[in-house]
C-alpha cells in the first residue's frame, strides 16, 4: 500500500548516533586514529587551560571539527557550524550529541586560536604518526623535501612604503567615487620587500615564482615526506625568500640524520647549491638533488648520481607533489584565509597532519 506523506517527524528518537553510521565508512578508521592521537597529547591540552572559570570548547573536539573542514573542504567557520547542525555524520564524527547545539562560529573561532600557543597542530602530526600501527609504515632512511607558495590573505593594493601612515604617500587625494577598493596602476611603480609591506597582513612577502611570472604576497610552506609510503613526517611554514627552501630542510631533516648509518634527501633543482649539499654530507645525509646545470655547474657529481638509489630518489621525490596538491585544492590552503606567519604556519601544519590521515586506512588495510 502507499505511505503516507507525514510532514513531522518523530517526537523523540531512540537510535544512537554509532548506528546511523555504516560500518565501513572511512571516517571509522580515521576516527580511531585521530582519538589515539588526541588522547596522547592530554597533557598538553590541560596546560593551556585555567583550572578554574567557565569550561570552553574541549579542544579534542575542536580538532575534530577542523579535521572534517579539511576532509570536506568547508571554505569558512560559519559553514563548518551550519554543517555541523544538521550533518548526524558530522556530530558523530566530532562527537556531539543529537540534541546538542553546535557552537557559534565566532566562539569557535576565539577557541581555535588558542591552540595556536600550545604548538598543538605539529604536535598532534607526532601524536599521529608515533602510533605503532603507523610507525611501522614510516621509512627511517629515505626522505625528500619541497617548498610550495601559499597566497596571502591580502591585496596587492595593500602593500605600501614602509614607515609611512599605511596610507598612500603619493600626496594626492583619495578618488570620490573609487569606495574602499579603487582603481590602481602599479605600471611603473618599483617595490620590493625592504621598501614595502602589506598594512593587512605585515608578514607576508612579494615572491616571484620564475621570470616572467607576476610577483604576489606569499609565504612558503615546507615538507619533509619519507619514502616509503609518502606521508609527511614533518611540516613548517617561513617567510617567503629565496633560501627559505634550504633553511627550511636543514632544520627538518637534521633531527632525523643523528644516527651512525647514513640518510638520504632527495630534491629538485632549487636545492642545489654547493653550501646546502656540504652542509648534509656534515650531517651523514647523502643528497640526492636534481642537478641543476643550466649555465652552472652542479655541486651533485658521480659520487651520487652514480648509485642506482640516486634515480630511485629522483622518481620517489615527485611524489611530494601530491601532498601538497590535496592540502592546497582539498584543505583549501592554496590561498589562506588567515593571518600572520604563526597562524597561516598552524593551519599548513595541520593540514598536513590531516592528508596523513586520508591515506593511513588504506596503507593500513594493505596487505603486509
């Protein structure tokens, strides 16, 4: 017979949240993981917190909420809590209950922030990858390292001379009709970073990519990958330079390469210069770095490039590629949203805490 068409539903409901998801979601194993990790770092979370006052958002589920925003590309805080209201996934996930309300986007907001002085995001990408199941998966030999730019949250129109009023010394009066987003010729104009900075975010820097390409405000996230299965094992975020890159995988790789066997680093052709390649084999790391001979002469010779594990490197390497794809297009990283080095810092980090997980219930339902 036809049912009825009932417009309300039931007044009260009886099926508990773990029943409405299916056994073999992937939120399931990624879940696991991410509570393991979180449970692991309660130390750390009690010491940002008063003992006394009005409990805030517990920052286990705040984690959880931003994990999801990477999963699902939710663009905004706002989104997240609209999401977070009807989705039973979603409040499962994060683990709220049916009746419970989600958070206002502001409250949220303030409470995220405050993640930021505990170094929270890298320690939790530890936390993830310390677990035995994962450990296993992690080379402790073969690394690469890349840089990738990440786009300011701030205008070109905003970047101004250093030292005057943050508005424009040009001496001529604002445009009646331009409103707060005028028209503007940079045609002409020099700028460079000893002369200039943005007023909206000070931290942000001019970066050409290549000649020929346009200059931009960016800043430049790193990663360090092991080889094996090509998870980030470590993750930062500099200012926006030309040796940044460089800085940047020497800080990254040196705490692995304490160790009597020697390590390998591979990468492309920006590192390679002769006082980064002396530097790693000070270290015990063999560097396997593309040679970059136009117009130089490479500092990689026959003493690397004539080992087979050289060209295994160089292909591995490429995969690095793929990490930073996902944290720019899924977890929306490619232009931030945010402010500030430390702030735009903790979100690359954490998402690239979040790509590790997207992988690990594959690599881990593999057959060994």
């Amino acid at each position: 017979m036809r049912g009825g068409d009932e417009q309300t539903g039931e007044l009260f409901s009886y099926v508990d949240l773990e029943a409405r998801v299916r056994r073999d979601h992937p939120l399931r194993r990624i879940r696991a993981i991410v509570n393991e990790a979180l449970s692991a770092l309660g130390r750390e979370f009690a010491a940002l917190y008063s003992p006394i006052g009005r409990p805030s958002i517990p920052p286990e589920k705040l984690l959880r909420a931003m994990l999801l925003q990477a999963f699902y590309s939710i663009r905004s805080e706002r989104l997240l809590m609209e999401r977070l209201e009807y989705d039973l996934l979603f409040r499962w996930f994060v683990g709220i209950g049916v009746d419970d309300a989600a958070w206002d986007h502001s409250v949220f907001s303030k409470n995220r922030d405050r993640l930021l002085e505990g170094n929270v995001a890298a320690k939790f990408l530890s936390a993830v990858l310390a677990q035995p199941k994962v450990k296993k998966l992690l080379s402790t030999d073969h690394f690469s390292v890349d840089g990738t730019l990440i786009e300011a949250w701030a205008s070109m129109k905003s970047v101004k001379p250093k030292g005057g009023s943050g508005e424009d010394d040009s001496g001529e009066p604002p445009a009646q009709d331009g409103g707060r987003n005028a028209e503007a010729d940079f045609h002409g104009e020099r700028r460079s970073n000893e002369t200039h900075a943005s007023t909206t975010d000070p931290d942000a820097r001019l970066y050409r990519k290549g000649r020929g390409k346009e200059a931009r405000l960016c800043f430049m996230g790193h990663g360090l990958m092991e080889n094996r299965h090509g998870l980030l094992v470590d993750a930062c975020l500099t200012l926006a330079d030309g040796h940044a890159e460089r800085v940047a995988a020497l800080h990254m790789i040196e705490p692995r390469a304490d160790r009597p066997q020697a390590i390998t680093l591979g990468a492309d052709k920006a590192y390679d210069a002769e006082d980064f390649i002396n530097e790693l084999r000070s270290m015990k790391v063999t560097p396997h770095v593309a040679q970059n001979t136009n117009g130089r002469r490479s500092a990689i010779d026959r003493r690397t490039t004539r080992h087979g594990g050289y060209a295994v490197s160089q292909r591995i390497r490429k995969r690095i590629e793929e990490a930073f794809g996902w944290i720019k297009t899924v977890a929306g990283q490619e232009k931030t949203k945010l402010r500030g080095r430390d702030r735009v810092g903790w979100a690359f980090t954490f998402a690239a805490a979040a790509y590790n997980l997207v992988r690990l219930p594959k690599l881990l339902a593999a057959p060994k």
